[in-house]
C-alpha cells in the first residue's frame, strides 16, 4: 500500500478502541474503493464480532471477493459468512426489547429503547440485504432449481425492505414534527413492531438508517425495471415492484448518506448512467443526460476517492461514451496500474483497453489485451478467446487465429450462457470455412455492434469499416453484413442507406440459420430509424412490433425485448396511443 492508505489504515484502526461501527463501516468501505481491499477485508474481519454491522461489512467483502473472481470456494466462503450475519441479526432481537420493556427507569427506558429501534431496524435491512447476496450467489449456479430458490429469497427479501422503508419514512415525518427536540417520541399508539414503547430516536440515525435501506429499495426497483416485458409476468407474481425514477432518487439518497452503503450506491448509479443506460438503450437513444450525471457525479466524489482504481474506471466509460477514446485509454491504463493488488478490477480494465482498441481499429493492441484475459480470467475465456482470435485474424495472422478458434469449444464451460453460446458458434464456423482477414475484421464489427459501441467509432473508423463490409461477398454473411452497414450509415446520419441496408437484412433468409439475430434485430434498427421521422412513426412502430412478435429463439433475445420496451415506452411518452 502507498503511504497515504497506510495512514488512512492507522487513522482507522486507532479511532476503532472506541468504536462507532456505522462510522468504521463507511471508512472500511471508502478504504475498499481506494484500493484497499486487503485492508478493508482485514478491518471487517477484526470487528466482524463486534456489531451485526460490521459482521455484515465482512460478509460483503467476500461477497464482492466471490463475485469478481466467481471460484468455487470463495463463493461457498461468501455463503457461509452471509448466513452468519443473518443468524446474529436474528438472534436476541425479541429478548432485547423485552428486557429493556420492564427497566424500572423511565428515562433510562426512553434513552436505551431509542437504540433499540435503531438497532432493530438494521438488524432487519442487514437481513435482507444478506438475503440478496445469497440470491445471487444462487442465481449464478444457472440451475432451474437455483433460480427457483433465489427468486423465492429475493420475495422474503424485498417484503422485509418494503416495511423497513415504509416504518423509516414514517418515523421520519414523525421526526419533522418534532424538529423542535431533535428526535422522536414514540407513543403507544405509534408503536410498531419495529419499537418499544416511548423510544427517542434522533434524526440522524433516521437518516443513516433510511440511506441503509435506500440502497437494496433502489437496486430492487431499478433492477426490475429492466427486466425484459415477457418475463414481467412472472416478476409480479413474485411481488416485485419495478418504477426505474424510484430507484434512482433512492439510490441518489443513499449515496448522500452517512451509511457504510453510501459509496455502493455511488458505484451502482455510475454502473447505471454509464454501462447499463447506453447498453440497453433505456431512456431511447439519447444517453447523454446519463454521461451528465455521471461526470457530476465523478467531480462530486473525487476529493473523497482520489486514485480509486473504481472510479477512475468508470470515468475512462464516460469518455469512451463521448468518443474520447485516446483519454479513455489513458483512464483505463491508470486504473489498471492502481489496481495492481486486485486482479478482477485489472481484467475489467483490460477488457475496456482492448474494446477501445478495437474502436480504433487497432488490433493488436486489442489482441494482447484479450489474450491476457483469454490466459488469466477465470470465467468466460471461451468468449475472450473468441475475441483473441478475430482480433488476430484482423491483424493479419490467420493462421493463429485459427488456431485460437480451433482450442474455443475446450474453454466453453457454461452451457447457459448466451454470450458463449455465440462465441463458440462463431469461432467454430470461422474454423471450418478458414477465416479471411475480411471476416475477422466483420467479427470485430459485429460486437461492437452487440454492444452497442458503433456510435463511439470516429467518423474515419467507421468509413473503413463500410469499405472491409463492402468486399465481404459470402453469402452466408450477407444479411449480417448489410445489418452492420445499416448501423454504420445510422452513425454518419445517412438514414436514407440505413434503411434500405436494414431492409435488405430484414429480407435476407440464406444467413438465417448462421445468423439468428439479424432479422428480428434489422425490423427493431428500421423501427427506430422511421420512429425518428413524425411522417413514418407508424411504420415505425409496426417494425418494433414485427420485431417483437414474429421471432424467438434467436441470440440476444431478452437484449433486444429490453430495447424494444424502452423504444415503445418513450414513444408513448411522446405520441400517446
């Protein structure tokens, strides 16, 4: 660690012989994000036994620990601590509050069972947001029954948040009215179960304690916002709410709190404005009042995180959003180097280095990036190697990427995974049929149209990626090709190209069995070109409809079923049916 962690270390360590764990917690969490994860884990461990708070610190750190590196050991490791918070926050909880009940002193009754609300209240937001993380550890098992599973604990999750939310604003409004004495009396006929009789709980603790629980209510709401419309019905069944402003005005409350989860929520809102807005296309196609926040954002919290490897990363993905990739790359390299002593935070910048590099058509430099992931990720090599090898070919050595494509199918580990599925059968067809420099340069385009990173292309890139398109004449490819050039005349503005190219892939039936996606894909791109122009909105939307109905079973689907919803939404929002 460089010196001013270390300090930072030992300003901690001395103020914990007279802990406040809700103050150690958040500078535990702050040490994380500037790149102490060794220390932060070493901390929460040190006091896992101390609160249930910090014992939930511990629990998320090797939840975050399972997560980047998805081992089967740490993930199991992540479960077992998890589970142990959860015991100890259920644990005592009635006895408590029994016991402080029959104190003999009414002051010191109404002092102590202040805390107690407190206390109950965080035992029961700890509680759920256990239950999230074990969710998700379930889901990434990708088992029917796991996800059976994780549903059902995500439903217990959410009531308990639910109720938490609701008894914390009310108690908050109670507070307001009280102002006067700064806290709030709690009489009989206000009690819940959340509270002993008479409490006294201040309005700060209010406010921690509403920021803790804003961040799993707003994660919930904005994450089942984006869930694809054809599996909405089952979410409701569930119970699950999904309004999208909700959970971005709680996450933005939780960041400004003085909770351990305030940063969290800083990190989920700029996954949001900068990964998620763009990639699914939620608000239309305009993203840039998501880059606005996010930049606002990065200024506002730079004082407090100065060289973290997080957030210098995702301003390098504000920058690459703007086309600004030479900075971008610059952000990337930096967070890579600050990230020295955590690996999973590396491969992810890495992977951005080769993502710019193949925005600008540099692929070699893109190639080094994904082979040193294909060699040190543990999960989706199958997809890395993919890349690897189209990078290669592009760069001119043909012969290793076939050789790449030829070892693809032996990295090819998770059956369910969409995005392997798609890697392996295009590494394999490019196998059998002995790749040209053309076809790699086509398989570059092709997922940085997937991932929607065409619009970041410069003018220049994108001209020489119309001329490589434009010599491609094998059959089998002609329906994605005129997709892609539909998508590079939509970049240049042409939309008059745009739509007789995505007209062309619409129709095109030979590369369908090869190419699933290009149909429905090429009706939602003409959709979207016509909705732009008042006098075809309605040809517009009968695109998206064809788009959403007449297909299935292709790759992307749930992708593009996302897209379509928030075509359709903002469309409402501007011609009412």
């Amino acid at each position: 660690m460089a010196g001013p962690e270390q300090s930072q270390h030992q300003q901690v360590e001395e103020k914990s012989e007279h802990i406040d764990d809700a103050e150690l917690a958040l500078q535990g969490i702050n040490m994380l994000l500037n790149n102490g994860f060794k220390e932060s884990d070493e901390l929460f461990r040190k006091y896992r036994t101390h609160s249930p708070l910090m014992s939930f610190g511990a629990s998320f750190v090797s939840f975050l620990n399972a997560m980047m590196t998805f081992e089967e050991e740490k993930m199991q490791t992540a479960c077992d601590d998890l589970r142990t918070t959860e015991k100890l926050c259920e644990s005592d909880n009635t006895g408590v509050i029994e016991t402080i009940r029959n104190k003999i002193k009414k002051s010191l009754e109404s002092q102590r069972s202040g805390v107690v609300v407190v206390d109950r209240l965080q035992r029961q937001i700890i509680v759920a947001d256990c239950q999230v993380y074990l969710a998700v550890l379930s889901f990434v098992k990708q088992e029917l029954s796991s996800y059976i599973k994780g549903g059902w604990i995500l439903r217990k999750a959410w009531k308990m948040y639910n109720k938490c939310h609701s008894d914390i604003s009310q108690l908050q409004e109670t507070c307001v009215k009280h102002s006067s004495s700064h806290e709030v009396d709690l009489s009989s006929d206000q009690a819940n179960h959340n509270a002993p009789v008479e409490g006294a709980v201040t309005a700060e603790a209010l406010d921690r304690l509403k920021g803790s629980v804003s961040f799993g209510y707003g994660l919930f709401h904005l994450c089942i916002s984006m869930v694809p419309p054809h599996l909405l019905k089952i979410i409701n069944l569930l119970g699950f709410p999904g309004n999208r402003l909700q959970g971005l005005s709680s996450l933005m409350y939780a960041s400004e709190s003085k909770d351990m989860k305030a940063p969290l929520a800083t990190l989920a809102l700029l996954w949001y404005h900068t990964v998620v807005l763009p990639f699914f296309a939620l608000d239309g196609s305009d993203t840039q009042a998501g880059l606005e926040e996010a930049k606002a954002i990065l200024q506002r919290k730079a004082v407090v995180y100065p060289n973290s490897s997080l957030f210098m990363f995702f301003k390098g993905r504000v920058q690459r959003l703007e086309c600004q990739i030479n900075s971008a790359l610059a952000s990337f390299h930096d967070a890579l180097e600050l990230a020295s002593d955590q690996r999973e935070i590396q491969h992810v910048c890495l992977y951005e280095i080769g993502w710019c590099s193949m925005i600008e058509l540099s692929f070699e430099e893109a190639f080094r990036s994904f082979e040193r992931l294909k060699n040190e990720s543990r999960w989706s090599q199958c997809y890395y190697a993919y890349l690897t090898g189209v990078c290669q070919g592009a760069a001119g050595d043909l012969e290793g990427a076939k050789g790449v494509f030829t070892g693809v199918q032996k990295m090819f580990k998770r059956k369910n995974n969409q995005i392997e599925q798609f890697a392996l059968k295009r590494a394999e067809r490019l196998r059998k049929i002995s790749p040209t420099r053309e076809l790699c340069i086509l398989g570059v385009i092709e997922v940085l149209y997937l991932w929607k990173a065409l619009p970041n292309c410069s003018s220049s890139k994108l001209q020489l990626m119309n001329q490589v398109l434009q010599s491609v004449d094998d059959a089998s490819y002609r329906g994605l090709k005129n997709l892609l050039l539909g998508s590079i005349h939509k970049c240049h503005g042409n939309n008059k190209d745009a739509i007789q190219s995505f007209q062309l892939a619409a129709r095109d039936e030979f590369g369908r069995q090869n190419n699933s996606y290009v149909q429905p894909y090429s009706c939602y791109e003409l959709g979207c070109v016509l909705l732009a122009q008042p006098e075809t909105v309605g040809k517009g939307r009968a695109f998206l409809h064809q788009a959403k109905e007449d297909y299935a079973g292709y790759d992307f689907e749930n992708r593009l079923h996302v897209r379509i919803h928030s075509a359709m939404a903002s469309l409402k929002e501007v011609v009412p049916q």
